[in-house]
C-alpha cells in the first residue's frame, strides 16, 4: 500500500487537495454575520432614530386625541431617547435585528458571491458586466429579506414601543416573543409577513446600493492601481452607503409605516390597505419629499455601517485564510 502510494508520487501524480474550509459557503455565511452583528451594534441608535422620524407624521391618520410627539430631527430624536427613555433604549429592538442580519446578511452575501463566480460573465481585464451585477443585486437581496422579513416586523414594533408609552397608550409587545406570539395569534403565518413586500422592495434596492455598488467600485479601483487595503474598502463602502441609501428611503418609509400600522382580528392593516396606498396617502398628506423624510439619518445610519460591515467583513476573510471578496 505504502509502496503504491510512493509509485504514485514518484509518477508526479498529486493526491487530492485538502478541504478548505475558509472558502466554503458555510464559512462565508458565518464570517458575513459575524461582520453585519458587528455593524449592527454599532449603528442601531441611529436606525431607531431614523425609524422614528419616519413613522413621525401620521397624525392625520392616527385615532383622534393622540399626543403626538414633535419633529426634532436625527440628533433630537436620539437625546430625546436618552433623557426621556433611558439609555440603554438606543438599543431597543436589538435582539430582532440580529435575529433578521443572521438570515438576510448570510444568504444576501453567499448567494451573490455564487452567481458572481458561477453565473456572471467575465471580460478580459476580470470584471463582469454592469448589469450582471445590478440584477444579482437585487434578486439575492429580494430574496434574501423575504426569509428574514418576520425578524424585520419583529424589529419594527419594538422600536416604537417607546414612542407609544410617551403618547399615552397601552404597550403592544415587551420582548420579542411576546411579539412573535402576538403577531402569529393575530395574523398567522401570512401575519409574520405584513408588510414583506416593501420590505422586499427596499432590500433589493438597498442591496443593490450596497453590494452591487461595493463590488463594482472596489473592483473599479483596484483596476486602476489601488491595492486592496482599508483605503479602497473605506472608499468602496462610502459610495455604496450613500446609493444604497438614496435608493432605499422612499422604501424605507413606506415599509416602517405599513409594518407599524395597528391590524384587526384578521391582521389586516387598518391605515393601509397596501404598499401602494400606503405610498399615495403618504404623498397626498405631506408631499413627495415626505418619502425622504429620514434620509439623512439613513445616509448617516448606512455609511457607517457599510464601512463598518465592509472593513470587518473584509479582514475577518483575510485573518482566517478566505479569499478576498
């Protein structure tokens, strides 16, 4: 046996290559969540605050007698957090958004990099067609946030259980599965995905922002002599955070307004009857720009935690021996 194996060698007949791990798509699942965990915590005040802004506004569909809160901006609206909430409620509604990035960031990131790889053409100079690039986008992250979008309802109502207690009204839910249970008695499955379909929406959009963009610029770079380090990753994720974020608002708001409406026996929207409606009212009742409204704090929200996604996410694949994205 030991004989034929040095016949073999002597022959120059390799054995077989050893599995590597660090290239895997369970490995690049793990190491995507890990850096959007990362990003995550530490730009969530901001989607709160962002959140709140957005959902500011629905007086006029509100029951009557309702105090409502004034526009205080993305820097108001975080103090007003902090001195009227408590701290620590920066984070609230935290845990969901974890729970959302283990399902949307891992199958965002690994089934992008495998149409890449195994679908996209390749030019002579190694890049792939613009719009390769644009559809991937935005198929992996439709399909990405239609998985993770019960985590996202989840998220939602939480964040402005804050809000309803400083206007008076009884909490809806205190911990997440208080408001998996509720959602689910309500609604059922179908319940767990209200208002999925905007959230779809902007998923794509957003990925296609983000992740598109990311990997078409940083390749864009690197073609033109920058080397793969922080500089091209800092300035690939600063590019993507504001088209991402340009793209995704008008999505954002009407996603946040749907998911946080209040709903009948049936789960049925009692402010909207759908995405559309939910956009036209919006734009009959307070303008076009109200689509906008949150961007800055979005814009703000996103290019942090694109660089911040994108500089961990790069290096952790470096430290542990995978390829460069």
């Amino acid at each position: 046996m030991n004989s034929n194996r040095m016949v073999v060698t002597q022959r120059g007949v390799l054995p077989p290559a050893k599995y590597n791990y660090a290239d895997s798509a369970w490995f690049k699942y793990i190491l995507s969540c890990t850096a959007a965990t990362t990003a995550e915590l530490v730009t969530y005040p901001l989607d709160l605050a962002k959140t709140r802004l957005q959902i500011q506004g629905e007086t006029e569909l509100n029951s009557k007698g309702s105090r409502m809160l004034p526009y205080r901006g993305l820097v108001g609206t975080a103090v007003g957090i902090v001195r009227e909430e408590g701290f620590l409620k920066l984070w609230q509604g935290m845990t969901p958004a974890v729970y959302r990035h283990l399902v949307y960031s891992g199958t965002r990131m690994v089934l992008y990099e495998k149409l890449r790889d195994n679908l996209f053409s390749v030019r002579e100079d190694g890049s792939h067609p613009v719009w390769q690039s644009i559809m991937g986008g935005i198929v992996v992250g439709g399909a990405a946030q239609l998985l993770a979008s019960p985590a996202d309802l989840i998220k939602v109502q939480l964040q402005m259980e804050g809000r309803r207690r400083l206007e008076g009204k009884p909490p809806r839910v205190t911990n997440v599965s208080e408001a998996f249970v509720k959602i689910y008695t309500s609604g059922g499955v179908r319940g767990l995905w209200k208002g999925c379909m905007p959230n779809v929406y902007r998923s794509a959009l957003v990925n296609l922002g983000d992740l598109t963009t990311y990997d078409s610029v940083k390749r864009f770079f690197i073609k033109r002599g920058f080397t793969d380090d922080y500089w091209t990753h800092a300035l690939s994720s600063a590019c993507s955070g504001l088209i991402g974020a340009s793209l995704g608002t008008p999505a954002d708001v009407v996603k946040s307004r749907v998911m946080n409406q209040p709903t009948d026996h049936r789960g049925r929207g009692l402010l909207y009857k759908s995405s559309m409606d939910c956009l036209l009212k919006t734009v009959h009742n307070e303008g076009f720009w109200a689509l906008y409204k949150g961007f800055l704090p979005c814009w703000m929200r996103m290019g942090p935690w694109s660089l911040t996604f994108w500089l961990t996410y790069e290096q952790i694949r470096s430290k542990c021996g995978t390829s460069a994205f």
